[in-house]
C-alpha cells in the first residue's frame, strides 16, 4: 500500500551502481517502479543493465559525474516516466593530504558530495513540477558529519553540508516535495573498504550494536522515506549506525 505511488513512476537513483544502490534497486523491482540509474561507472551499469534484462519496469542508465549543472539536467532528461523521488546516493570518500597548499580533495569533496547534489535537487524539482502527487528527495550524510572524521575533514565538511541542504530545500520546496537526509554509519560496501581494513575492531568497540551495518538496512530506510509512510516526515536526519549517535 505504502510504495503504491512508485509504481509505473521513475525513482532517481544517484550512485546506483554502489552497494546501497544496488539494494535499493532491488527493493524497487519489488515495488514495480521505474528507474533512472546514474553512475560514473560504465562497468558497473552495464552488469546492473543486465541483471535488470528481464525487468519489466521501464529503467534507463546514464553513466555520468554530475559535474555540471548541464550534465545533471541532461541525465534527468532520460527519465523513463514521471519523476516521484530522487535518491542522491553519488558521492566520494578520498583521505585528506598533510599537504595544505594541496586543495584538490577539497574541491574534488564539495564538487562531488555536495555541489551535485544542490544541482541535482533545484533540476528534480524544476523538472518534477507538473507531476501529481508529493514528491520525495533523500541526500545521504554521513556518520563523519555528526562526530568528524579526522582524516577526512573535507569529506566530513561537505557531509555536514548535505544537512543544512536538506533543512533548507525541506522549507524551500514545502509541500509539493519532502526532502530528508540519512546518516549512515559504516556500511560493507567498498567506500569504507580501507577504513574497515585499517581498523575494524577499534570502530566496531564504539558501535553499540557490534556490528557494522548491511547496504539492505540502509536501502530499507530510504524506501521508507520515498514512500508514502513518511507523508507527514520532511526536514529530517536519520542516523543509520546501529547506536553511535544518540541525538
């Protein structure tokens, strides 16, 4: 009853070809809704295009960075059916050099977890605008937003950034679109891979939980903010970190 409005309707999917995007697609099959899958790697969409062969949903996929404001509105062009919910998943999780004259991470952190993600919020809105019903948008935090990852300060601060972000487009795009954002914790997907083989048990001793999280536990949540079980739920921040983060 509750993902009656995807069905038939196009799911934006940002980064889908990640482990979280790929769990969120298969939690999309199941609802029956169309799909525009972007990501920068041809590979990977091109294995998710057939795995998606026999699909009978309608599913576009753009291999694209997002890098500019025409190339987001060029991949939401692609849109198979009416735009319903964007789910902003793309993203970039690179160390911060020692050097400080280097401002490369920094611009390379805010380009691609944070300045895409505006422009691709305004485009959905501005291209979803005749459509009926209530619309939905997710950003994806971070656990670093909340508690600051030293070694990746400038991926901490674009994080962060997406917060603000999702408070202001909540009130700006009031009532015709509900924007929210989550806050996942460590996930087994391959970003926090190197994180994971570094230092797993220290990380895993401050999770109340003892565990990292699962990609399906997180596609779980941003199925419940695309659909209609959180009509009355925008402006919002939820932490998935099995416990780290308390408030």
């Amino acid at each position: 009853m509750f993902y009656e409005s995807l069905k038939s309707n196009t799911v934006v999917v940002t980064g889908g070809a990640g482990g979280i995007g790929v769990e969120l697609i298969t939690m999309l099959r199941r609802a029956e809704a169309d799909m525009l899958i972007i990501d920068p790697d041809t590979e990977q969409l091109q294995k998710l295009e057939r795995d998606l062969s026999r699909y009978t949903g309608k599913v576009a996929f753009v291999t694209s960075k997002l890098d500019t404001v025409a190339e987001c509105r060029k991949a939401l062009s692609k849109a198979p059916s009416d735009l319903v919910a964007l789910v902003h998943l793309a993203g970039v999780f690179e160390p911060d050099p020692d050097n400080v004259d280097d401002t490369s991470n920094w611009d390379n952190a805010m380009a691609n977890n944070l300045t895409n993600a505006k422009d691709m919020c305004l485009l959905f809105a501005e291209a979803s605008q005749n459509a009926s019903g209530t619309r939905k948008i997710v950003l994806i935090s971070s656990l670093a937003a909340n508690r600051g990852s030293f070694d990746h300060y400038s991926y901490t601060a674009a994080k962060a950034g997406l917060i603000g972000l999702t408070r202001a487009f909540s009130r700006r795009f009031a009532p015709d679109i509900l924007v929210n954002a989550v806050a996942p914790g460590i996930i087994m997907t391959r970003m926090p891979a190197r994180v994971i083989a570094d230092r797993a048990e220290k990380v895993k001793a401050e999770i109340p939980l003892k565990r990292f999280g699962q990609p399906s536990e997180v596609a779980a949540v941003l199925m419940f903010l695309i659909s209609d079980a959180s009509s009355y739920v925008t402006g919002q921040l939820i932490n998935i970190d099995g416990g780290t983060i308390h408030s």
